[in-house]
C-alpha cells in the first residue's frame, strides 16, 4: 500500500541519544531464517528528500528507527550479521553452507 511506504532519498541518519540503545531481533532476506538479537540507536533523526525532491526529517525510536538503521545498512554494504561476534557469525555461515549444500 502505498499510504503505508516511507520512501527516503539520500537518508542522513543522526543520533539523538548515543547512549540509548535498543536490543531487537532481527532478521533479513538477505540470510534467510536466521534471527540474532542486534543493538542499535534507540532514536534517530532522519534527514531525506522525498519522492518529490523536498527535504523531510522524521525523528524516528522504537521499531522504526531500527526498520530504517536496517535498510541504511544495505544502502552501505552490511547486513545485521556485521553487528554479531565472530563465533555466532562463523556458526550462521556454517549453517548457511550446510542449507545450501542440501539444496543443491
């Protein structure tokens, strides 16, 4: 629905309380059936343009503002297993290899 998509164009995050921090589970499409628990911002400002060029700022906490540190991730090359110690990142590729070899 397009009511309910936020689209953000060349988003700034900022950081409104370093020291608050969320912990959530999270997940992605990008390593599928995998959830870790990941610490994040807990509030952000958003700075954006959007779908017709105008400049918008969201000050975002809670669930949104984690859905949006996730998805700036992918804008930058990580995904929420780069927030994961190397052991529990080595175990979910592991299991990710083994996945992959019985579908193959």
């Amino acid at each position: 629905d397009k009511d309910s998509q936020l689209t953000l164009i060349n988003p700034e995050i900022r950081i409104i309380e370093p020291k608050e921090k969320k912990i959530s589970e999270e997940g992605c499409l990008s390593v599928p059936g995998f959830y870790e628990e990941v610490e994040r911002p807990s509030k952000i400002d958003v700075i954006a343009l959007n779908e017709e060029g105008q400049k918008i700022n969201i000050k975002a906490e809670g669930l949104l503002a984690v859905a949006i540190q996730h998805e700036m991730d992918h804008l930058e090359g990580r995904i929420f297993l780069d927030y994961l110690s190397n052991l529990k990142r080595q175990i979910i590729r592991k299991k990710l290899m083994k996945s992959f070899k019985e579908t193959a």
